[in-house]
C-alpha cells in the first residue's frame, strides 16, 4: 500500500508542454507533463541528460512559464513567480559568501518581517536537524561542500514550504559525502513531513529516497513510467548502504536503466 496515495496534492501539472527557439529551429524540452506530487511524497525525477528535468523543475518553481499546460498548487492556478510556497536547492550552493551560516537561514525570515524571537528559534531549530549547530557563526567559505548544502536546505525549511525543490543537490559531492547527505535527507523528511522533489542522474539514489519516481524520455521529455515504492520507509538510519544491493533495488535499477538507454 502507498502511504500518500490517499494525500491530497501539492503540486498537479495538466498537459504541461514546453517549447523554446534557438536560432536555427523550434525545440520541444517537455511533452504533455502530467504529474501529481502529492503531500508528503518524496518525489524522485530520472532521465537522461537533456530530457527536460531541470526545465520541468524551473516550471514548478515559478522560474518558468510552460509554453502550454497548467501546474496548480494546492488545487488553485499557481503564481507565475516564485514565492516561499516552493523553496529550492541548487546543485551548488546559493549562500551569501558575507552572512554567517545562521544570518543565512534567518534571511528569508527577515525579509518578511518574522519577530526576532521567533526567527531565532526557527534557525535554531533546522540548524540542529542538519547538524549545524555549533557551525552558526561560522562564513559559509569556511565549510565543505556536505555542510554548504546543509546550511542551504536549512535555508529552505526556515521558510517552510509546502514543497522542497531539489535540483541534483548532492551531484558535485564526493561518493561519501554524498552518502550521508542522502541519509541526513530522508530523516529531514521523515521529522519535517515535507514534500520534496528530487531530480537526479543516480538510480541508486532515486530508489533508495523515493516514494514515488518518475522516469522521463529524452527530449522531448515525457514522463514514460511511473511507480511507487515503500523502501525508503524500510530503511533504518544509518544503514542505506546495506540496502544497495537488496534485490528489489537491482531490479528496479536494471529497469529503468534500460528504459533510459533505450
């Protein structure tokens, strides 16, 4: 049984088409997009390089406009432009290099305003869920990649959205990095009962976070299967390593790499 199937959605996209012109020719980046992200799925995006995730990820942030199509959020047309309904985090960071880590997280609070008060026990809090504590008053060049990404999708969260972006945040890691911050991700979902949305290139990362992935065609990108999956709920913290050469996750990569590749 799917454990959001009966959630409602956050996020529906209907016949979301996407076409853009180049000086020679007309191209299509996305196809009839039909997806519902439904709350407190995690939401995993594969496909090859150049079928349209990040474009379908810009769409949904509002840094886009679909050429044809509708994305409602919460049942109701969605804003043209991006707002603290959807919050996004980059493959590299977008930390401001003169704000300490905590000056970081609290920015979105300030620019709308939040009490003081209430703002520091917001950044306290998602400080202390991505383990950076005790690293608040340090400069954003003074952390590793792993910690740069932590400090951004604190940033995220202090904002609460209804849904997190995620656009391939952990692809520029080291394979151990990338490793834990899988791990420190899914128990910020499990503690937080966000929706997120994760594009990636990494089978093995999709399968072992989503609750629901999507594999997508080479251009023009179109959504060619869909499937559930109640892993990640299986996972013990800690040990997703072990879970890498479970059976089911080896089937389901063959799959859809052979989905991809053909």
């Amino acid at each position: 049984m799917n454990l959001t199937a009966a959630m409602p959605n956050v996020i529906e996209t209907k016949n979301v088409s996407l076409v853009y012109k180049t000086e020679s020719r007309e191209v299509t980046a996305l196809q009839d997009i039909h997806l519902e992200i439904k709350e407190g799925s995690f939401v995993c995006v594969l496909g090859p390089s150049g079928c349209g995730k990040t474009s379908l990820l810009r769409i949904l942030a509002g840094f886009q406009q679909p050429t044809s199509g509708e994305v409602l959020l919460d049942g109701k047309a969605m804003s043209p432009k991006p707002d603290k309904s959807r919050g996004v985090v980059f493959q590299q960071h977008t930390l401001f290099p003169w704000l300490t880590v905590e000056k970081n997280v609290e920015f979105g609070l300030k620019m709308r305003k939040v009490p003081e008060r209430e703002r520091k026990q917001t950044v306290d809090r998602y400080l202390e869920m991505v383990g950076l504590s005790q690293f608040k008053k340090t400069a954003p060049y003074e952390l590793s990649g792993g910690m740069k990404q932590r400090a951004s999708i604190a940033r995220v969260l202090a904002n609460d959205p209804r849904i997190v972006l995620m656009d391939e945040p952990f692809g520029a890691l080291d394979a151990f990095t990338k490793e834990q911050m899988q791990e420190n991700v899914r128990q910020i979902w499990i503690k937080t009962n966000k929706t997120f949305f994760l594009i990636t290139h990494d089978v093995d990362e999709a399968l072992l976070l989503g609750t629901h992935i999507i594999v997508m065609s080479p251009r023009p990108g179109r959504i060619i299967r869909e499937f559930d999956s109640r892993l990640t709920y299986e996972i013990q913290e800690g040990q997703s390593r072990a879970y890498r050469m479970n059976k089911q996750i080896l089937e389901k990569r063959e799959e859809i790499l052979n989905l991809i590749t053909h």
